[in-house]
C-alpha cells in the first residue's frame, strides 16, 4: 500500500520529537542525581597546609561532614604541652591554643611559610564574617612535610559565656578562596580554616582552683545562609 508524503512526514517529525525528549528527560534526571556542589571548590596550588573539620576529613574542598564547628585539629588546652582534648578556657587565665597543622594536603605539596591567624567571636554574638569576628594572635612559621603542632598562649578570653575559635592558614603559595560573610561557607570551602565552639568560664573568687561556669544558656544552633 502507498503510503503519502505528507503520512511520511508527520511520522518523521514525531519520531524526531520522541527522541528529543527523551533526551531532555535523561539529561534532567542526570542533573537532579548530581549532588550540589559536586565540582571541587579548588584546582591544584603550589603547597597545601591543611587542617582538619572531623576525624575522618582528607582535606578535599569542599567538606560537608558534620558537626563542622568542632574541629579536632583545633583546641584550647590548660599547657602549653596539650590536651587529649578541647577543656572550657578559663577568663582572666593562661589558656593555650594548640592547632595541629598537616602537610602535605591533596592539592599540593613541599614546605610552605606563612602566617597562622586566629579569631574569636563574641559570647552569644553573631558569626557574620568578618566584621562579628575579633582577632585573637597570629604567629609566622615554616611548615615541613609531616604533622607540625603549634600551641599560643591566650590570657584575653571573653565571658564566661558560649562563642567560637576560628584558625585561619594563609601563604602566598597556598592562599584561600574567596571568603563570605557565612562562616559555615568558608570553613567547608577552605581546608585552612578550622572552627572550634568554646565555652568560657570564670576562676572562682577567694583564691581557688576551681572553676565556676555560666548559668545555662540556649544552645547556638548553626545555619548556612542562603545566598
């Protein structure tokens, strides 16, 4: 049986359309099973000193383990010597900061030179990055290859009340992206940062050893902002 151009043509486009959209289809169902932020942050630099968000953290960029804000590399200790971990500081005492500092990370490697910074917010305050944020001290050193700790004495402690430590890597051959004003952003974006939360507490009145700590407080609760 004949069959009509036009029969031939209509048969044609619709067979076209079919195959377009069940091209668009995959190619949406593959977009919507890609996880946000799949691509990494960061290409190779030159050196890469890192610390770390969590336990298991290797240092990629960007990080979305979780909770973010207790780093283990990141610690306020009694000594100078170090702490199995992380005790309240102590206002109007020498408390010392001790960050652990990894080198070589996965995006480059070698002995770098530069500066460690820290910060602090203040009790109860906002994190808005940077104007919420106080420096704290910084020290210039060179890292080697291997794990290199450093402690800093700290005798200005706010409170007693509950706020955040945040260390901050920076070198010209390993420098960060971009920051926001999110906290939570640029820790998970920057293997150079690190966040710790702290909570204060005051020396006992009349000579004592002991500790006396604020009245309870509402726990922080941490979110991203939406940008």
């Amino acid at each position: 049986m004949a069959i009509s151009g036009s029969r031939v043509r209509r048969a044609a486009t619709a067979l076209l359309t079919g195959v377009a959209l069940a091209g668009l289809l995959g190619a949406t169902a593959t977009a919507a099973a890609a996880p946000p932020d799949a691509t990494p942050d960061r290409l190779m630099t030159v050196t890469d000193v890192w610390m770390r968000d969590l336990v298991s953290d290797a240092g990629l960029q960007p990080h979305w383990g979780s909770p973010i804000w207790a780093s283990p590399d990141l610690k306020v200790c009694p000594t100078a010597a170090g702490c199995a971990s992380s005790v309240p500081p102590v206002v109007g005492g020498t408390n010392h900061i001790i960050t652990t500092l990894r080198n070589p990370g996965p995006y480059g490697e070698g002995t770098d030179s530069g500066t460690l910074m820290f910060y602090r917010s203040s009790p109860g305050g906002s994190l808005v990055w940077p104007t919420a944020w106080t420096f704290v001290t910084s020290v210039s050193l060179t890292v080697p290859p291997g794990v290199t700790t450093v402690s800093v004495p700290w005798t200005a402690v706010p409170g007693p009340g509950h706020f955040s430590l945040i260390a901050v890597w920076q070198s010209p051959t390993d420098p960060l992206l971009p920051l926001t004003p999110d906290i939570q952003t640029n820790v998970r974006r920057n293997n150079n940062i690190v966040w710790r939360d702290l909570a204060s507490v005051a020396l006992l009145t009349g000579g004592g050893l002991g500790v006396k700590r604020p009245p309870a407080t509402t726990a922080a609760v941490h979110t991203t902002s939406v940008r």
